[in-house]
C-alpha cells in the first residue's frame, strides 16, 4: 500500500469507527448554548425544525420494513438512546429482527446462540473476537444484547471481514475476485451528496496534502468503493432479514454515517428493493443546527432526539487510559488523546507508536486493550512509544479510588 492510500484507509476506519479503539469515552465538552435547536430528550422532525409526539413516531415508525438507529460508536448515551428507542418499537411491533454492524458475517452461529441462553457474557464477547472485530468498550453494546436475548430476537450480523473491507480500499472493488468478495454484490453507485462529503473526509484525512483531489485521484476512487461496500453489505444482510417468510420489522444498530442524509445503507437498501427505510438518530447538544438540513439537501435523518453530551467512564471498576488505537504496520499506533485524560497527563500523543507496555511488546490492538484492564487504580504504567524516529519511556499514572 502506498502511503497516501495506506493514510486514506486508515482515515476511512477511523471515520467509521471499525478499526478505532475506545479505552476510554469521548471527554468532557464545553456545556452547551441554551437555545440549542434540539433539545434534550425531545424528538424533533429536522426537516420542518418541529417536535414529533413519541407516540405518532413509534406507532409509524413500527410500520416501516426497516429502521436504523445511528450511533456514535463511543457514546455511552447514544446506546442508552438505542435501549428506549428499541423498547418503544418492541412495544408495537414484537416481530423484529435486530441487526449489528459490529459483528461480521462469520458471527453469525455465535450471535444465535447467545440468544437462545446458550452463552455466558464472557463466552459470548470471546467467541465473538470482540476487542479484534469490534473493540469499542462491550458495556456499552451490552444492554442491547441483553435486550435481544431477554426477548428472544434474531440477532443478525451484518458487517463483513475488516480485510475485505481493507482490500477494496488498497486496490479498488473491481480489482477484488468475485470469489473473495464475501458475497457481497455490486454496490450501487453513491449520489452526489454522498460523493461530496467522502470527499471531503479523503481530502482532510486520507490524502496526500490538503488539496481538493482530482475526481479521477485513485486513491479518492478506493476510498468512496471501501465505503460503498460496506454500506452494501449491511443492506444485503438487512434486505435479506426483511425479505424472510415473517417479514419482520427489522431494526439496524449501525454508525450514523452509513445512515445520514439517505446515504450509506438507506440507498442501497432501496437499490435491493427496500423502500421507505426510517433512520432515527440521537443529536449531542454540541452538533451544528444547520447539519440538520443543509441547504439543497435532504434532512438528516427522518427524526432526531436531543441527547446530552456526558463524560463518564463506562466500567468504574477499572482505570482508563483515554486514547484512541489502531492497528499500524504491524504495531499499534495511538491516533487520539482525549483530553483531559491519564494519556495526556502522561505525555501521550497522536501518531506515537506503541512498542511495548509494562515490558510486554505491543503487536496487535488487543494486546493494548488486555494490559490496560489489568491495571489497577492507583497504579503506574511503563510505555515505550517511538515518536518522529526517536522511542520515549512515559509513565501513565491512574488516579487513586475514589
């Protein structure tokens, strides 16, 4: 891989939240303007900057073929959203399939027999290579497991392998042999919006330099075909839970960008067939009103619900870190230090490369992940990380019990 693609695909990860590596949740935000245009804890209609009664949605939205709730993968209040929002659905409509992008296709036996009780917690999450797949902070997705095995729904993966995904961004979707292809068809084309905005992200991300790329730049071209993909193959694996014998209201637990603006997987869900895809998405106090419905383009999303913007650890019965991981060149590289956080006080940096922890060589995410959950509160830990050619011993202190 070059280094302007290998730049570019490691922007497309982050953007979406596959490769990315939560230990600790987003940091505290400066709080929020009154006035904000959607308030806390009220359903809004973007498009008409009017309120929406819980009960008119639900009853309509109970009716659809499929329902997605967009996330912020790292978002304790956005899952804690999807809980309520699943419940009130549930509540009218109790033929529902769940799907979620956090599992690839070969999840699939696993995830039914978590459902059917056969599983502990533990069992589950390894079985399932969590904190290889996915690696965002279980407890977050927990509750929405649970809630799916409580009720006994079908749990549907919906993602496909990360190398794949990884492929198409290297060499571009036709270059990949149908046979490797996981099944997956050919993606319909993205429309101009969509375009835009991709484009956008490769240009401050993902290319070579600050420049606007050129619309036959190969790398932008690879970059848009790893998304389509995706996108596609999470509406094949929801057209398909749709178009069983039940037909059943079939709700999808994905990253808000494969949702937004009637992109990513609505489109290509009504390239399948599927028409009228409902998208429901939570609205941190601290997101820009005129994202909403941008001028000359369709609104966000069908219905929006103001969510507060919160800090918090998610397990207070182990320290965090506060970085961001992903997989580079063998290693691991930090590519986030949230602020405030242990990491920042420590020194950490984006683009350090983690070489060992505790006197432990770190290869692979997980390997960071498993060192971290060992420490204690109270406790020190070594870090070598190399930085522009140079490797710094660092030492991260966790704060005492509180």
């Amino acid at each position: 891989m070059t280094t302007g693609n290998g730049r570019m695909f490691r922007a497309l990860f982050l953007l979406l939240g596959l490769a990315a590596v939560w230990i600790l949740p987003a940091a505290a935000n400066p709080p929020p303007k009154t006035g904000f245009c959607v308030p806390v804890g009220v359903w809004m209609d973007p498009a008409k900057e009017d309120g929406i009664a819980d009960e008119a949605l639900f009853a309509r939205m109970a009716r659809r073929s499929v329902v997605l709730l967009g996330e912020s993968h790292s978002s304790a209040e956005h899952h804690r959203w999807q809980v309520h929002a699943l419940a009130a659905l549930h509540a009218r409509n109790s033929n529902m399939v769940l799907g979620f992008e956090a599992f690839p296709r070969r999840a699939q036996p696993v995830l039914e027999r978590w459902v059917a009780g056969a599983l502990t917690r533990e069992a589950f999450l390894e079985e399932v290579e969590w904190d290889t797949v996915w690696g965002y902070d279980a407890a977050l997705y927990m509750p929405l497991f649970d809630f799916a095995r409580m009720h006994r729904l079908p749990m549907v993966a919906l993602n496909v392998d990360k190398a794949l995904i990884s492929r198409v961004g290297e060499e571009g979707w036709r270059a990949i042999p149908a046979g490797d292809r996981e099944g997956v068809g050919d993606p319909a084309p993205a429309g101009p919006g969509y375009l835009e905005r991709l484009g956008r992200i490769y240009t401050v991300h993902g290319g070579p330099d600050t420049k606007a790329p050129e619309p036959d730049d190969p790398g932008l071209r690879h970059f848009v075909e790893a998304q389509l993909t995706w996108d596609r193959a999470m509406a094949e694996a929801l057209a398909k839970a749709r178009n069983s014998a039940e037909a059943p209201l079939v709700v999808g637990i994905v990253g808000k960008g494969h949702a937004e603006y009637g992109d990513g997987i609505p489109h290509q869900l009504s390239a399948l067939g599927i028409s009228g895809t409902a998208v429901l998405l939570p609205w941190d106090t601290d997101r820009p009103c005129e994202e909403l419905a941008p001028k000359g383009s369709p609104a966000v999303a069908e219905a929006v619900f103001g969510t507060a913007v919160i800090a918090e650890p998610i397990d207070p019965h182990r320290p965090l870190l506060g970085v961001i991981l992903e997989a580079a060149d063998g290693g691991v590289k930090i590519t986030k230090v949230m602020v405030p956080s242990v990491a920042e006080k420590a020194g950490l940096k984006a683009n350090d490369r983690i070489v060992e922890v505790a006197g432990t060589p770190m290869r692979q995410v997980r390997d960071m992940i498993k060192v971290v959950r060992r420490q204690a509160f109270g406790g020190w830990l070594p870090i070598k990380v190399k930085r522009d050619g140079e490797i710094l011993d660092i030492v991260a202190k966790f704060p005492p019990p509180s």
